[in-house]
C-alpha cells in the first residue's frame, strides 16, 4: 500500500475533523491548512497528529498551495475537511498513481441521499464539466474535490488561481500536459454537522465559485 500526504483545506472545520481524522488511515499523513479559522480547527489537527499549516489568504486554491508547499510524499492526495468524504476511500487513488496507471486519479461523487449535494451545487458542477470537455477534451464526469497525483508534476503545473478557480484550472493544466487520468465512485456524505460549505452551502457562495470558474475558463 503506498504512502501519501492527504491534505485537506479547512476553515472552520473543527467539528469534521472530530470524526474524519480518527478515520485516516496510517498510510497517510495529514496536512491541514487552516484558511482562517476561529472554531479551533487547527487545535482539534494537532490533537490527532495532523501537521497544521496556517495561510491566512482566504481561498481555496491559496489553501491547496500551502498544503502543497508543505508536503513531503511523493505522491498528494486532497480532500475536502469538511466531512463528506470517507478517507479511506483515498488509498485506490494512490495506488493508482503510485502503480504508474495514471497521472491523476479522480474521486467521482457518488450521493449516499437525496439533498447531500445541493442542486445549485450539482448544476454548477456540471454545467463547468460539459464547458471542459467541450473546450480540452476532458474525460472525467466530475470536477474532482477528492484527488492524487504525484508532488512534483503538480508544482510542474503552475497553477497560479488561488481562489475557487483552482480546480478548473488545474485540470485544464493536466489536460494541456497529456496527464491520464482516472476516475473512481466515491461515496459523498452529508457534511459533520456544525459546518457549512463556502460553496454549497448557499447560491450565493455556488454563485461566488461560478464567477471564479468563468474567470478560469475566459
């Protein structure tokens, strides 16, 4: 079984990490940026092991960099710290990259109930997936938020968005490079409660991502 660093972009997420991190397999070591938190996230980190990196530029992409800055492993696994995936569905990820089967291996979500992923949400997704693959031939059914790869080809990426852009960019990035991917149905869980997607959790935020995607892709 091959090791990674998982990293997992938080801001406000004390009560996810709670459950998700005594989840994590050994394999795996956990790097948790604190994107400006005030619930104590980075204390409920460190209280389980977690390395904890602080970058106070709000952003998802600002916080995926501070992460990958502060990786060790050759191989990077990331996932959102907000409860919604299980980690152990990472491992088939890394393997897969560890194999050489694949540049970037793509978690697919999979809602275990209706209402998990908002409808806002989910049209968003996959209005930003039909544009990718019209645009770059983009093979994957979803706009991955659980996601391995190798360290070094991503820095070799140069993915410069530090916002919500940072996902559609690095895959158009990975597209351009020639990277194979592949994708695998991982279940999406409703989030810990006590949390809120920055994205989901409202039209305005899924409204505020879609600006930042359509910036991307313009």
């Amino acid at each position: 079984m091959a090791r990674a660093d998982l990293i997992l972009p938080c801001r406000d997420e004390a009560a996810a990490l709670e459950r998700l991190l005594p989840l994590v397999p050994e394999v795996l070591r956990v790097v948790v940026v604190d994107n400006g938190s005030t619930d104590g996230t980075a204390e409920v980190a460190r209280r389980y092991g977690a390395t904890v990196v602080h970058e106070p530029e709000p952003g998802y992409g600002a916080a995926v960099a501070a992460g990958l800055d502060a990786a060790e492993a050759d191989i990077v696994a990331f996932m959102d710290g907000d409860g919604s995936f299980d980690p152990t569905e990472v491992l088939p990820l890394v393997d897969a990259v560890a194999a050489g089967a694949v540049d970037l291996a793509a978690g697919r979500r999979r809602p275990v109930r209706r209402g998990t992923w908002p409808w806002h949400a989910r049209l968003g997704n996959d209005l930003v997936v039909r544009w990718l693959r019209r645009r770059t031939g983009f093979p994957l059914h979803d706009l991955p938020a659980m996601r391995a790869c190798r360290r070094e080809a991503l820095v070799a990426l140069g993915v410069h968005d530090r916002r919500f852009g940072y996902p559609v960019e690095l895959m158009q990035a990975a597209v351009a490079a020639g990277w194979r991917f592949a994708e695998y149905d991982v279940r999406y869980l409703p989030r810990a409660e006590g949390t809120r997607s920055k994205v989901s959790g409202s039209v305005r935020g899924t409204v505020r991502a879609a600006r930042d995607f359509y910036r991307v892709l313009a």
